[in-house]
C-alpha cells in the first residue's frame, strides 16, 4: 500500500480549506513544500523591493536629499534596496519556520505540516503589504496608521511612535491570521481549542511588539544615518 501523499496547493487550500486540512491531516507524505517555500521567499523580495523602489519607507532619505551629493543620494538608495532585499528574506524565513517550530515543540504536529500553515500565513501577509501600496501612494497613509489596523485610532489618542507601532500592526488580516492558524491546529491536535487559541494570541502578541520595536528602530537608524 503506498503512502498518502499531499501536494501543496495554497491557494486551493486558501479557497477549499475544509477539504485540504482533511487530505493534509491524512497525508504521510508532502510534496512541494520546500519548492513553494523558496518561491514564496522570492515573492517576498519582489514585494519589499517594489515598495522600495516606490519611495515607500524612503522618507528620512527623501527627507535630507538636497544636503547630499548626487553620489551620496544614490548610493543611499542603492543600500536602502539591498537593506530591504535582506530584511525580505529574514522576514518570510522568519516567519514560514519559527512560528512552526515553536508550535511543533508545543503541540507535536508534524513540522512540515506546520510549514504549510505558515506559508499561507506569509502569503496573506504579502497581499496586506501590496494593499499598503494604493494606501500610501493614493491616500498617503503609512502601514501604521492603515483604516485596516488599530493603529488609526491609536494616533488619536497618543502621539508615542512606538505605541501607534504596536497597535497598527493589528489588522484585519492579522485577526484572520490569528483565527486561520488556531482552526490549523485545531484540527491536526487534541489540545483543547481555547488552549491553541491562548498560545496563538499570545505568539502574535510578541510578534506585534517585534513589529513595533523593529519599526521602531528603522526609523531611528535612519534619523541618525540621514538625521
């Protein structure tokens, strides 16, 4: 009798969870998963290049462009692209194998299962970026203050970088995120739901601070580069 094997089709299972979260539970083998997971890490730096190359995040440079040399300017820009390229691949890195690996430790799902997971994870996250493009360019709204996050309402109350930071990485897509990965787990464990579900929150909640400190000190490094 030959092994149960799945294929990874994102966005079927994006599309027809119910059924794919069956064949992945039954599955013994896994097809695809480290082919797709190099392609979603290409994505990833297609995306973070072409906001770059849009001038998003380029404020401080844009900011202090006429006390540089023309050389200075564009190499700046040079170095802002490449510093983006990086960060693109640590961050999808990051976030199709930690998070995996924190939840196998806690609940014994096989990791590459749990791969599959993030990866639809990332994806999501790469279509929220992409939809902070027309945000900023049409409507010249920053990531953090996006009418998708909590962050808009957050810049009413206080004017503490780090606070408006914190609360605008709390999005819609980050709430269904929160809600996708718990009905994951659900599935594939016999830990109680509201268990996974406290776990999941909290894992997200580091991740906001993470956002915040590292959005945090982006623009610090630059202020004090550029500054």
């Amino acid at each position: 009798m030959g092994f149960m094997t799945y294929r990874v089709h994102l966005f079927r299972l994006l599309f027809s969870m119910e059924d794919d979260l069956f064949r992945i539970k039954k599955a013994e083998r896994i097809q695809q998963l480290w082919k797709v997971s190099v392609v979603l890490v290409l994505a990833a730096i297609a995306v973070y290049l072409w906001m770059a190359y849009l001038g998003l995040g380029t404020e401080r440079i844009s900011g202090v462009a006429v006390t540089l040399s023309d050389l200075t300017y564009e190499t700046s820009k040079l170095w802002f692209l490449l510093g983006r390229g990086l960060y693109a691949i640590l961050f999808a890195a990051f976030i199709l194998f930690f998070p995996g690996f924190l939840f196998y430790l806690l609940t014994g799902i096989p990791y590459q299962k749990l791969v599959i997971m993030q990866q639809i994870v990332l994806v999501v996250m790469l279509m929220e970026r992409l939809l902070w493009i027309p945000l900023v360019i049409v409507a010249g709204l920053n990531w953090q203050v996006s009418p998708l996050s909590l962050g808009i309402i957050a810049s009413y109350i206080t004017e503490v970088p780090w606070v408006i930071y914190f609360f605008g990485a709390i999005t819609l897509f980050q709430l269904w995120i929160i809600w996708f990965q718990v009905k994951y787990l659900s599935v594939f464990s016999e830990m109680k739901k509201f268990v996974i579900a406290i776990n999941v929150i909290l894992l997200h909640f580091l991740g906001w601070c993470l956002t915040a400190l590292t959005a945090f000190g982006d623009v610090y490094i630059l202020s004090r580069w550029f500054g």
